[in-house]
C-alpha cells in the first residue's frame, strides 16, 4: 500500500510547517490562548488566505477535495504545533454538516463565508448522560405554526463562546435514543432563549455550555429534510475523530522528540540519564507507540477515502482512535514521568502538549468506547 503523500498534500505540510516555525513559537501560543477570545483573528485570516479552511470540502463545495488524507496531514502538523485556532469546530465539524445537509443556496452562502474567514461556527450536539452516543438527543424542537421552538442544553461545545452562529442538534420526534427524528438548525447567537457559559477545558482551549429556553426559529433554518440528520452527524464525527487522531499522533511525535533531548542533557550521577539502558527501553517503547499510531491513522482515513461500506469505514475509525488512545496514555505519561516534575509545569511546553493529548483521547470517545464500537460491527 502506498502511503507517500501526494504533491498537494506535501504543499499543504510543508505550508503549515513554515507558518509554524515563522509565528507560532512556544511564547507566542501561549499569548493566544490567554486572550479573550483563546484565538488568533490574524492567525484565522491567514487560514483563509492559504486555503486551509478548504480543505474538509469538496470541489463541488468550492473547496480543495474533501479528502480525510488531506485533512490528516493538516491535523498532524496542527497537533506538532499544539495549535488553539478553532479549526476542527468550524471547518470539520460545521462545515462539514452544512456540507452534508444544507441546500444548495443556503449551503453556497454558509461555505463561502467559513472558507474565507468571515464567520465562526460551533456545532452543539452533545449532551449530559449522551456518552458518546449520537441519537442520545433529548433537546427538543417543536413546531408551532410556522415556527420551530427548541428547548434544552448542550454541554463541551466547542467555540460556543465565539460562534456567530451555532449548529444545534435537536429532536423533533420520537423517543429520546430513536434515531430517526434527530435535526439539525442554525441558531443565531444572538438569538432570544439562548444563552452560552464559557468554561476553559483541560488543556486551556475554550468550550461552553449552550442552553436554549424557547429559542423561535423559522423553518428555513433547518439544514436538510426533517428528522434526517444523524447519518450525516455520525459520517462528520467520524471524519473528525480521524482528525482527532492525527492531532494526536503530531503531538506524541512531539512529546517522544522532546523527552529524547531532554534524555541528553538532564544528567544523573554525573551522566545524561539518556545513558540508562532502562530508559532507552522505555523511550523506543513511545516510538514504536507513536509509529502504530500514524499508521492505523493513515489507514483510517485512507479507508474513509475509499468505495467501502459504511461498516467498514466505522470500524476503521473506531480502530484508530482504540489504539490511538492507547498510546496517548503511554507516551505521554511516560513523557512526564522521564521529565519528572517539571513536566507538569507551565513554564515547559511538554506538560502542555500532555493536556492536549488527554483531552483528545477522550473527545469523540475514548479508547475504551471504541473497542466496544469496533467488536460490535
């Protein structure tokens, strides 16, 4: 199987790695994400200017291809980067429901407006008990007249704080784990009945709490048919748990490669403790980690890329992120214990990037959920 990247692909690396080594150093990160909004306006419109935002879309959409390979090559070097711009919450997530469900003059408008930089989205969808569990909706949305009223709460929205408008997951019919019935609207952020409390997560981005108590909307901003919506939300998560696990595997490298030049010259009875056979051991062990790991995520997207059954692409997803997971918990604890202390400190990246890959781990489903997933098809 051929797993060299194509020349668009390595033009697209190679872009990130350059904008990375040019302006956005350890210092400069962590400015960005103490800031009100825990983003780069200047950073975002750079995105746009490069292309970036387009690449979940296909050519059809105005976008590079929508290719999950693609997309895994932007995540990896994300993940090397630590990088805080909402990218997975409007590209992936949003953009790729509008994609999906949206009609052609509605879908035009909202796309143009993600791929240039001119909008911020946030897709609401999970709830408190849903565990992973896209039908799990109890969010209601009632018809009344020629209006639609949502009612409920949504939990660890990501970009709610800054989102122009957000894309709700909501129920119109049925019982609360049915899967038919399930819908999805664009609610203004202004709107009457909706409220956001921001909260910071684990690894210092931004998430919040999205309440809607009576929020009227008209019809129109539905995205697709009525009670239709999960198999797309389920196609966008598993897309974006892909991408998920190439962040991932970009941070790991970069945890592996920082632990192995801080083995050289932390020293120990009067000699690098990278000089201790125990410790060697330990270290390849993170790099053969960290290798499994990009390849099972290499062949998750290049699976999703594919003419396979949907069954199949699930549990490729599902593959990935199992084994993913599992390697989160070993290179990045061992990481912090061969650093020690200091490993957890603010002042040194490495306990940073240790947040990061312990949010992913959990975000769309843990290890754990994923092995069960996987032995269930």
């Amino acid at each position: 199987m051929d797993f060299s990247y194509t020349e668009v692909q390595q033009m697209l690396q190679d872009q990130v790695q350059k904008f990375v080594q040019k302006s956005y150093d350890f210092e400069t990160r962590n400015k960005i994400i103490e800031s009100e909004k825990g983003y780069s306006e200047e950073n975002w419109a750079l995105f746009a200017e490069l292309g970036w935002l387009t690449v979940p879309f296909s050519e059809e959409d105005g976008g590079l291809g929508g290719s999950a390979v693609d997309l895994m090559v932007m995540m990896e070097e994300f993940g090397k980067a630590n990088l805080v711009e909402p990218y997975l919450a409007n590209a992936v997530l949003a953009g790729g429901l509008i994609s999906r469900l949206a009609g052609a003059d509605s879908k035009a408008a909202l796309l143009e407006s993600l791929m240039t930089g001119g909008v911020q989205l946030a897709c609401a969808y999970a709830e408190t008990g849903s565990r992973f569990n896209l039908a799990n909706v109890s969010t209601v949305a009632n018809t009344e007249g020629d209006a639609i009223v949502l009612n409920g709460e949504k939990v660890a929205v990501l970009n709610a704080a800054n989102a122009e408008k957000i894309l709700v997951v909501a129920r119109e019919s049925g019982a609360v784990a049915d899967r038919e019935g399930i819908s999805v609207f664009i609610v203004p952020a202004d709107a009457d009945g909706l409220s956001v409390r921001k909260f910071p997560t684990i690894d210092g981005r931004q998430a919040g709490i999205v309440k809607l108590n009576g929020v009227t909307l008209s019809a129109t901003n539905r995205l697709g048919a009525a009670g239709t919506a999960l198999s797309a939300l389920e196609e966008v998560i598993d897309q974006a748990t892909v991408g998920v696990c190439a962040e991932a595997v970009g941070a790991l490298e970069m945890l592996l490669r920082k632990t192995v030049e801080y083995s050289k010259t932390r020293n120990q009875f009067g000699v690098p403790i990278g000089t201790f056979q125990a410790l060697q051991h330990r270290m390849a062990d993170m790099f053969i980690e960290c290798q499994l790991a990009r390849s099972i995520t290499i062949m998750a997207a290049m699976k999703l890329d594919s003419s396979a059954s949907p069954a199949e692409k699930t549990k490729a997803v599902s593959a990935a992120k199992s084994k993913v997971g599992k390697a989160i918990q070993l290179v990045g604890q061992e990481a912090i214990q061969i650093h020690g202390g200091i490993g957890t400190t603010e002042e040194l990246d490495v306990g940073h990037y240790f947040k990061r890959v312990t949010a992913l781990n959990v975000l769309f489903g843990d290890a754990d959920f994923h092995s069960e997933r996987f032995a269930s098809y």
